[in-house]
C-alpha cells in the first residue's frame, strides 16, 4: 500500500520506539505529527526531524484532552514508560496513559475516521504458564504487585481498543511488543541489556539478578519497527506478538555482553524482584502468517549497533542507577 501524502500521529514520539517510527513514517513520504510529554521521553531523540517539513510536534500529556488539527489517516499510540524503573516511580502516570490516554485517543480515531494501533506487551501475560507465548494465552498477572501499574494498564487498554473496534466501528490494531533493543533506548532505563551495557561502559561487575536462568528474547528495534508497519497496513484487528523467538537466558546473556565488551567483569547476583517473569518467548506464527513477518536481524550484529551506540553518548549521561532484570 502507498502510504505517501497519509497524515500520521505517534504518541510517545520522543521516545525510544516513537522516534523510529517517526522515522519510518516520514522515509514513507508520510506526514507525521509527534506528541510527548517529555516525561520519559527526549528531543534528543527526534531533533533531525524538526527541520523537515513533513513532521511537526506537540508537547502534550495524552491523559489530557488530545486536539489535532486537520485530517488524521493513522494514530500510533506509544505514549507509556515502559521499563520498570519508570513506572515503579510514576506509577498513577502509568496507569493515565493506558487508561485515560487510550481513551482520548479512540476518540480522536473515532472523529478522525483513523485508524489507531496501540502499542501492548508481552507483560499482559504476566509470568506465564504457557511457553512460548501465543495470543490465546490469558495471561498469569498480578494486578497489585509492583508491576500491575504497567501489566494492568496495557490489558485495559487492549480491552478498551477491542471495544472501540467493536461497538463504534473504529478500525484498530494491537501489537504485543517483546523486549526490544537497540539505539536511542536509554541508557540507564532499567531494563537488562542497557543496565548491563551500562556497567560495561562505568567498569561495574554485571548484576544478575535472581540464578539468572530467568529467560528473555531481544528482538532489534529495526525489526520491531518492520512488523509495526506491516500490522498498521494489515485487515487483522486481534492482538499480534512481534519480537525475536530467540530465547535466552539473563545469565547466558550477560556473558554475551561482557565478551561484546572486552572488558573483564564478574557477575554478581542479587534477589530476584516480585513477580519478575521467569520465561519470555514470543510465538510469531500469527505474525508469520498474516503479516509474511520475521525478524532478521542476529542479536550478534544487533547488539554491536548498539553498543556502538551507547559509547557514542556524552560521559554525563553514562551515570548508574538502580534496575531490574526487566
């Protein structure tokens, strides 16, 4: 389908996922509109685009009313902190933007006529019973752990999307994202692969937390960004599992990531935080199927980019702060 001349708004476009596709829309001869609060995203992230003439940016909370002049073709929402050393300090934020902000911006595709994609996650299926995930799976979540603020939020706002789709007709799509990984994630965002990049980087010893033999898939944010796109332009309106099924374990992969590095770290454990998923793997027949996707990229070359990416930053933006296996 040709995109070219479609006017596109993508919420959370500040941040680590938001900015590709603002990238990815506007290399589609798209218009793109972007919208963040700064919360947790960064312009630093989308400055190349402020001189081109086909984007635009509103700074502005989505959990507030959302106005946007002019036609809209497509809603991409991706406003959310997504790692849990976010959400475990803004935690009634978390649940604003998944709630109150899904809910604004159905409305928008409703006046809008647009379609509206919704960015979910693999945490809807908590920590799982059934391995690897497919989409039937209900999911094994604690809505008042520690994590409920993030896990319960997204099931919501699936919920509310499929309402939307069936009761007023608003042609919606659900991506359920595994862990994704590339440049422009932040450094210090909590989660395993910049944590352990970040040690690398200050000479810490790596933090494993719990035996390490929890597992994870990392898919490249190139990838990723692939099978959004092929969704957005798909007829399927049900929730669809995009990520890598290469599973791993934390304690395999942090091994990984101190030969990348060169350096000569130690591994060090700590306990294991609540409800921490034990297994994360996607099954990716449905997106196989209907959207002809897989990932392509090997998590050698992917995890070079990214380091490459991460040595590239300013020494002041290098700083430690706590995370999870997340």
């Amino acid at each position: 389908m040709d995109i070219s001349n479609k006017r596109v708004l993508v919420t959370g476009a500040a941040g680590f996922l938001g900015s590709h596709l603002c990238d990815r829309f506007i290399a589609e001869g798209c218009k793109v509109v972007g919208m963040d609060n700064l919360i947790t995203g960064s312009l630093n992230n989308i400055e190349h685009l402020f001189k081109h003439e086909n984007f635009e940016f509103y700074h502005h909370d989505v959990s507030k009313f959302v106005f946007v002049p002019g036609e809209l073709d497509f809603i991409l929402h991706f406003a959310s902190p997504a790692s849990p050393i976010d959400y475990l300090k803004i935690p009634i934020q978390t649940l604003k933007v998944g709630s109150l902000g899904t809910h604004n911006l159905l409305g928008l595709a409703r006046v809008k006529k647009a379609r509206m994609l919704i960015a979910s996650t693999s945490e809807v299926y908590g920590d799982p019973n059934v391995h690897p995930q497919n989409e039937d799976y209900w999911g094994n979540v604690n809505p008042i752990g520690p994590r409920g603020v993030y896990d319960e939020a997204k099931r919501f706002q699936e919920a509310i999307t499929m309402a939307y789709h069936t009761f007023h007709g608003v042609e919606t799509r659900i991506v359920r994202i595994f862990n994704t990984y590339g440049p422009r994630m932040r450094l210090n965002d909590g989660r395993a692969l910049p944590a352990f990049m970040g040690q690398a980087l200050r000479g810490e010893d790596i933090t494993v937390f719990g035996d390490g033999s929890q597992t994870r898939s990392f898919c490249y944010v190139d990838d990723l960004i692939e099978g959004i796109y092929r969704l957005l332009l798909s007829d399927y309106q049900f929730p669809v599992n995009i990520g890598n099924p290469d599973e791993i374990s934390i304690k395999d992969f942090a091994e990984e990531i101190i030969k990348l590095t060169g350096t000569d770290q130690k591994i060090v454990y700590k306990p294991l935080p609540q409800d921490d998923p034990k297994q994360r793997q996607p099954d990716i027949t449905r997106a196989k199927d209907i959207l002809s996707w897989e990932p392509k990229v090997a998590r050698a070359d992917g995890l070079k980019s990214t380091w490459d990416y991460f040595r590239s930053l300013p020494e002041w933006e290098i700083i430690p702060r706590s995370f999870t296996s997340a």
